[in-house]
C-alpha cells in the first residue's frame, strides 16, 4: 500500500499523454476496499463528492464538505497503489476565487495523498485552474452538467442541446488552455461530445456524452447495481449486487427467526455441543 504522499504508477502527465490512444478507464471509490478492488483495473480512482449522495444519504453534492473528502480520500488513498488518484473539491471550497482554491486543494493534497484535484465549471473557472496549474496542483476539469450547480440548471438535464452546445464548447476549450490535464464532460449530446474531444488537446472523460471521449467514468455503485430502485440512462449495470444483497439479508434474517442461525459450525466450544445435542434430539 503507497503512504500518503507517494505517486502512483500512473501520474496526470502518463494520465494525458493517453488523449487519443486506448480509451482511459475510470471509477469512483469512497472506501478502502473499493479501492483495492478497482485500482488494478483502472487508469483512475476519482473520489467523488457523489459520496454525500452514495454513501451518506444527501439529496444532492451541494451538503459535502472538505471534511467528508479528506476522510474518504484517506481511505482510498490506503487502498490505491497503480491508478491516479483524484480527490473532488466540494461546493463553496473553491468558487470564491483562486486563492481559496490554493488553500483548500493544497490541503486536499497533503491529507490525502492524492495526485490531483478536480472543480466543476468552464470559463468561469479557467483562472483558477491556471492558477492552481502553476503553482504544481494537478486539475481535471468538470463541464456539462456539473452537479453542484444543480439547482441553477433546474435538475440533472442534459446540457450543450441546440445552441447551448456553443457553451459547453466553450467551457471545455477554456479549461484546456487554462492548464487543466483532462475534463469530466457529463450529460451532453453525443454530437458535441464528439466534436469537444476532437478539438481539445486534453483527455474527455465521459458519462452520459460519447463513446468518442478519450475515457469512460461512472459511480462505481451505480456499475455494480447497488441501487434497484433508480438507474440513469447513460449506466450499464455490470452486477445486480443491490438485490443480491436483499435477497442475501432476507435470508439471513429468516434463518435468525427460524434458529437456523447460528448452527454448531458457528458456535464455540460446549454450547456448540449443546446445539448439536439439540439437533439431534
């Protein structure tokens, strides 16, 4: 396991010498095991602020704080030794301006380990990624739809329809020329995915935008089917582990209902006995 601080065999420069070459796979993970599982497979563990969502039951990303993704960063960073590791900035810890920015990744970094940070937003948010840029903080860009800004866009709709394509175009040429070595582009058509990632110098990572993007992310909950009752369009569900897990607590309590469990093989020493006594009579 790399200590915190380490680099990892696949650094951001490895990470965006891949732009047009075999398509970059990429995850999120919350938890050390998690992290140990997908690091052999993946070119990137991002740890997500969809963690308020996943994990603690928040309505959307808006509620995490830099708190939540320290401590979820710590535990990937003990489980991550191949991937690079990329920690999300939460709402309000960087939108105030650069130097805000600096301070908050700064710190994301040296408590984490991680490699490289990540912020949502295009034009609005190039001087600040220049800024982190120079000053030896990795960053991977986030435009489309950007969570964070959820209730400004009215809900997770697609973005870049129409006209609007122009934006997000925009958004993603602002962040590559400001430094920034990938960018997330979420929820947009799969025309103007196309086209950004053959006019941009950097890596496009997609979800829900183009199998043309340089790379692929999902949650990686929503790929093992750890939730059944709500599944966006753009996940491919590779496991049902969601109604595995019913189902496998289901059993479980009945067996407990029904004395079932525990058995002899579970108990130790007389009492085992005594149990296997009783089965027997």
């Amino acid at each position: 396991m790399s200590a915190a601080g380490n680099v990892n065999s696949i650094t951001p420069p490895d990470f965006q010498a891949q732009k047009g070459k075999t398509p970059l796979v990429c995850l999120t993970a919350y938890t050390t095991p998690m992290a140990r599982l997908v690091d052999p497979h993946c070119d990137l563990v991002l740890v997500g602020d969809s963690v308020g969502m996943v994990l603690h039951g928040l309505p959307s990303t808006i509620g995490v704080t830099l708190d939540m993704m320290i401590m979820h960063g710590q535990a990937v960073r003990r489980g991550t030794e191949r991937a690079l590791m990329v920690v999300d900035m939460p709402f309000g810890s960087y939108e105030e301006g650069p130097q805000q920015a600096l301070r908050n990744a700064a710190r994301l970094m040296a408590e984490t380990g991680c490699a490289a940070v990540k912020l949502e937003g295009g034009e609005t948010m190039a001087e600040t990624i220049a800024f982190l840029s120079r000053r030896g903080i990795p960053v991977m860009a986030h435009v489309g739809l950007t969570p964070q800004a959820v209730n400004t866009f009215g809900g997770y709709k697609v973005q870049g329809r129409g006209g609007d394509g122009d934006r997000i175009r925009q958004d993603a040429v602002a962040v590559s020329e400001a430094g920034a070595f990938s960018v997330v582009l979420e929820k947009v058509p799969e025309p103007l995915a196309r086209t950004i990632t053959e006019e941009i110098a950097i890596p496009t990572i997609g979800i829900g935008a183009s199998p043309a993007c340089d790379g692929q992310i999902l949650v990686v909950d929503d790929a093992l089917g750890m939730f059944t009752d709500f599944r966006p369009k753009f996940v491919k569900a590779y496991a049902e582990l969601g109604r595995d897990a019913e189902a496998a607590i289901a059993a479980y309590a009945g067996d407990v209902r029904q004395n079932r469990f525990p058995a002899a093989e579970h108990v130790f020493g007389d009492i085992a006995q005594s149990i296997s006594r009783g089965n027997a009579a």
